[in-house]
C-alpha cells in the first residue's frame, strides 16, 4: 500500500511540475492524442479523437446520428470513439489491391451498438485520403418515411420516380464531392427533353446540376452519375466509397406509398433505389463498398435478428456475396468507462448519484453497456 501510495505521489508530482491538474489526468485517459483516422491505431481504442467542424459538416450534415449530432452541437465539439471495428476496416483499407473490384463490408449489430459511427469513422478516413463519397444516408427511410414522393417513371416502364429524395441526395453529393465532380467527363451523350441535353466529355458535375435543377429528371441522373462514376473509376486516378446505411432497406419488400385506389408500391418498384442496387455489384474497381444492416427503420415491424442473412434475405445476401462481416459489438468495460469519463468532464450527467461507482454500474445494468441505451439514459441526467 505504502508503494502504490508513493508512486501515486512521485506520478501527481510530475504532472503538478508539468503545469497539469489531476482533473486533466483523467481528460488525458479518455481523449487520445490523434485525430487523424489514418495514424490511428489500437492503442488508441476506446479513446475520443476531434472531428475538425469543417469535416463535420462535409460527413454529418446529413446520415449522422441523431443524438450524436444533438450531443455535439451542445458541447461544442465533436468527437467519436476508436473502436475496433472501424479500426479494422480502415487497415483493410490501407492493404486492399484497388486494380481489382471493390470489397463489400457489411457492419452488423444490434440496435444502438454503434454501427452509425463506426461507419462515420470510416467515412472520415476516406475523406482524409481525398476519396470520392458516395453515400446512402439511410436507405430504410426512403421506404418508410415517404407517401407522396413517386411519379411514374418516363425511362422504366411500370416503376416510379422519386424526385424529392433524388434531388435532395444529388445535393447532398454535390456539396461533398463537388471539386472531383468537375474533373470527370462523360462517356455518352444524354438526352433529358427535347431541349436539354448534355453532350459527351461534358465535365459529370453538369450532370449532377442537371438533376438538382430539374428534379423530374432527378431519378434518371442518379442512374447516369453511377454508371459514369463506374467508368471513371478505371482511369485509376481516384478511389470511391460507397457507403450504404441499412443496406437491407434496398432489398426490403413494401413501401408505405399508397397510390390511389389502394395500391402499396413495393421496393423494387422505385427506380432511385434500382440504381443504387446495381451500384452494389461491384462491377468497377478502385474502391470498396462499406454498409451497415439495421432492424430497425424498417418497415411496420422490429426485425427480431440482427445478423446480415436474416435483415438481406435471401435476394440481397446473393447480391452481396461474397463480403466481410465486421460485427459490431456494445461497449466494453473500459468503452464504457471512457465515456463516462468524457460526460463527466463536459458537465454533461449532473445527476451526482451516477458520479460514484455504485452509480456507474446502476448505469452499466440499465444499459446493457449499449452505447444508444446509454446516450438515451444520461440525455436527461
């Protein structure tokens, strides 16, 4: 006792010499050292690492996390956790051959383990490394939360058009990757009316505009960017990621979209989420398809599984075969201790009850050490 009690001391000696106080001790044990996804490592799991805002808004403007985003924008930081799953992925990443087709991922978990961040991590690197984003916010809400967004399709026969959701992703697309954009020339030429159209070797961002300012035709250009992001993707000048949030919504069976008379449009019906299925078959190269799968968000019910085979069925496991598993598990103890941590220093649970251990571990029981269980439990503390 007499030892740990002196090094105990000669340890707070150094860091009171050092101009540091006890409290930031124990920031130091939670907050790790680098920000930049691609130097980090497992040493550094369990630990929060800085988001630049500027990132923020080019990641999270749109696909994030709820809750995470509202926790962010009150503490006046964003910071997402280190852990192993993103760092497995990331050094995937770094070691994968891009000469040859994309590799698919799929994260998988149960609710709120924190497959939406994880894949924020990921998405994060990519940007760092200067690649192209193509990115599903939430493919399930396009099912569910719609009934009026669907014209019939002029381009495909007995499907339906979507042009609020697609002008709003091409938006989105823009706004995230619009220096590339312009560097990249079309193959063909492509007729949207009897006055519109966009010649071949035309700059691709032109396209995307097209989309934004027609949203008629906005369905149709999402087909078009894909198919021209797939042929330029052989030039090997840039790499791609394509990252789907629920994937399982694209091979999901209904729609809650009721046409008159009664008629409920099902999911293979939409044209918008047909080109984002093709997408998924890799059939072009210098980049990796990285996807999450959701029980939840889908349609009417809460899927009792959450593993890959059960929420793709049997139409979307084929499509996505082969791919590499990455589950998602919740907190570990010293996950778990790490956020606490982090709540504790922003001031952010004032209940003092849940400052001690005994609270901690009230907490622990309550949450199932399930990072969304916490995030809802110390909301209101």
């Amino acid at each position: 006792m007499r030892a740990i009690l002196k090094f105990a001391t000669v340890v707070n000696s150094r860091y009171w010499n050092a101009g540091v106080t006890c409290q930031s001790v124990r920031w130091m044990s939670f907050k790790s050292s680098e920000n930049d996804p691609a130097k980090q490592g497992l040493q550094h799991q369990s630990q929060l690492y800085h988001i630049p805002q500027e990132d923020i808004t080019k990641i999270f403007h749109v696909g994030y996390s709820n809750k995470w985003f509202s926790l962010s924008e009150v503490l006046g930081e964003g910071k997402i956790m280190i852990r192993r799953p993103a760092l497995e992925v990331i050094d995937y990443l770094k070691k994968t051959d891009y000469n040859q087709a994309p590799v698919r991922y799929v994260l998988y978990g149960s609710r709120g383990s924190g497959k939406t961040l994880s894949l924020m991590h990921i998405m994060h690197y990519c940007l760092n490394q200067g690649w192209l984003i193509v990115h599903i916010p939430n493919a399930n809400n396009w099912n569910v939360n719609n009934k009026w967004d669907f014209l019939d399709s002029v381009s495909h026969e007995g499907m339906y058009d979507q042009p609020a959701f697609s002008s709003e992703w091409l938006k989105h697309f823009k706004y995230r990757n619009e220096s590339m954009l312009s560097n990249f020339k079309t193959h063909q030429k492509y007729v949207w009316s009897k006055r519109e159209l966009t010649e071949s070797g035309q700059p691709l961002i032109s396209v995307v505009e097209q989309g934004i300012n027609r949203p008629k035709n906005s369905t149709d250009v999402i087909g078009v960017v894909l198919k021209e992001l797939k042929l330029n993707s052989l030039s090997n000048n840039f790499k791609m990621l394509y990252a789907v949030k629920a994937v399982n919504g694209l091979f999901a069976e209904m729609t809650n979209i009721r046409k008159t008379g009664g008629y409920m449009i099902p999911v293979r019906e939409l044209t918008m989420l047909m080109h984002f299925r093709n997408f998924l078959k890799a059939n072009w190269k210098n980049g990796a398809i990285i996807t999450t799968v959701d029980q939840h968000n889908s349609y009417r019910e809460l899927k009792a599984d959450y593993k890959p085979l059960y929420l793709l069925k049997q139409e979307g496991f084929e499509m996505m075969d082969p791919f590499i598993p990455i589950k998602v598990d919740n907190y570990s103890e010293k996950e778990f201790e790490c956020m606490m941590q982090y709540l504790l220093d922003k001031k952010w649970i004032q209940n003092e009850k849940f400052h001690t251990e005994s609270g901690k571990q009230e907490l622990k029981f309550l949450t199932s050490l399930n990072p969304g269980a916490l995030q809802r439990i110390c909301f209101p503390l």
